[in-house]
C-alpha cells in the first residue's frame, strides 16, 4: 500500500511557515539528507500556500505527480500541476489506483486538519529547528480526533536540528 | 546564576493538556527519570490552572518554595504557596535575591508567553508523548519575539516519549 507521509520542516513551537508564509527560520544542517526520502516517494500533494512559496523559491515541478490544493483556483492539470478540490479521501483513493510508490503531504495547516481527520497520514516526518517563532501557521491546527503515533526514528544534526519519525498507530483502541 | 527551566511533557501537537485541563495522554517511560532533574531545582513556578491540576492528582505543596500565578485569587502565602501576581521579571529577581539551584517553570499557555516576552527562559525540557491530541492548552501560544535555542540533548525512551533539552541562544544577533 502507497503510504501518505505528512513530511515538513517546522519551529519548536509548530510552525510550517510565517504569518505571510515566509519560511526562512527553516534551514538544512550539512549532515542532514533529504535523498534517501526523496527515492521513497514519487507524488506530492501541497495546499495552494505551500505551492506559491515554492514557485518563490524557485521550485519547478512536473517531474512527478503533483498535486495542488486550492478553493479559489479552479481544479485541472495547468504549469506541471494538478489544481484539485477532491476530499483526501477521494483523492487518496484516486492516486492508489496506480502502483507507485509513497505520496508526500507537503505542508499543514487546513490540509494536515483534512488529511487527520480523514485519518489517512501513515507516517509523520518531522525537521524541527530550534527556534520558537511566537506566530505563524502551524503543522497541526487542531480540529481533528486525537491521533496515535508509534516513534520510528529520533536522530539529532548539527545546529540543533533534529529529525523524528512516527507511524500511525492505529490498535490502541476506539479512540486512537 | 540561577536558570530558569520550563520543562513539561507535551503532545506531539504541542499541548501541555487538554482544554479541561486534564493531562491523561502524559506518560512516564520506565526507562525514564526525573530524578536527576529534580536535584537540580529547588523552586517551582506555575500557573493556578497547572496548580489546581496538581492538586488534583494528589499533589502536595510545602517541600519547596512554589509560587503560583493567579489574577483571581489574592496574594500571599497560603497552603504550602505563594500566590503571586508579581511581573516574571520581579518574581524572578526577587527569587535570585537568594543563592540557591535552578528554578523550574512548571507550565506553559499565558505563563510561558510573558517569560518568554521578558526573555527569562533559559532552558527548555520537554517531553514529547508520541499522540496528535488536536485541542488543548498550548505550551507557546504565540505573542512573544522569536527566540533561539541550542539544543543541548535529544533522547528516546520506550513507548516512544522523547526528551528534549535546549538552552536559550542569546547570542546569534538582533533579532534573537
């Protein structure tokens, strides 16, 4: 089964981006990769936020399937993306019709909220830099049922960033 | 001099407790302790609402000094505490008007938003429990400059709890 994999960078206090959606409080420590992540998936699914930051920064896309969240642009594939209104679950379910391997959930805020509580996150892959930014949009919004994860994976880089993974847990009980 | 040490378990969605106040989604790992921590404090900071919760659970008052911020109840010594509503910067300076060991900040919500503002947090522990509870009382609400850390240690515990230790980074420029 394709796993989603809610993957970001965020501050110590759970921001994916500044109030206007800047994102330079993140950075890459040099002995931190991002390679061996990137063979792993090959979709992507972002809210129309992240995809604009992205465009800023230079992004391309086009190389593999990407999909864009957006309620203000109207849906269809134009510039190498694929605009969509499709609930998760349906989109999810659209995107597995395919064999392939993992999709990258590339953000948070409203999108993370929708992804929780259809409940279709398997696995979290977090960057966490160690700076408290006091205000911005944050990973994990609330408004969704309590989740269970189990720790995969907690390594440490230098200049404090450290990098956690966790997968679903989903046998705990009802309320997990 | 003595540190100022906010340490506290959290949600991994960054949630000190519930909006009730409840704090049941906390664990302690076996292979975790806080007693070294415990050696290095001798006065605790905390809001009414982290008080009433103590209370509560069976906590008892009086071993060391305990200072409570409260708007609502009078100030002045009672119980086994101290009632404040003293500004942190004077709490703080009072307190280290004394020779003594760190002071543990015991909290987070309003109460780590104004030490944060008053720059006074010079260590941060948390202990991350692997669970999206998706509502609750922040640790940082936001409302406060961006502020650095170093990380200073990151280690995992069974069932997944992770411990985090950062101290404050006052130096790498203006904006910190």
């Amino acid at each position: 089964m394709r796993k989603i994999v809610l993957a970001v960078g965020i501050s110590l206090d759970g921001y994916i981006a500044r109030p206007d959606g800047a994102v330079d409080f993140l950075f890459m420590s040099k002995d931190f990769s991002m390679e061996d992540f990137f063979k792993t998936i090959d979709t992507e699914i972002m809210g129309r936020k992240t995809y604009e930051v992205s465009l800023k920064l230079g992004g391309t896309f086009g190389s593999i399937p990407t999909y864009v969240y957006s309620n203000s642009l109207p849906p269809g594939e134009r510039s190498g993306v694929i605009f969509t209104r499709e609930s998760p679950a349906r989109l999810v379910e659209q995107i597995r019709q395919k064999k392939g391997k993992n999709i990258w959930l590339m953000g948070g805020g409203q999108m993370a909220r929708e992804f929780l509580k259809a409940d279709l996150i398997d696995e979290l892959h977090l960057g966490v830099v160690p700076v408290l930014i006091g205000a911005g949009i944050p990973l994990f919004p609330g408004g969704f049922p309590e989740r269970s994860f189990a720790l995969m994976e907690n390594k440490s880089y230098s200049k404090g960033l450290i990098s956690l993974k966790y997968r679903r847990a989903r046998s705990r009980g009802p309320r997990d």
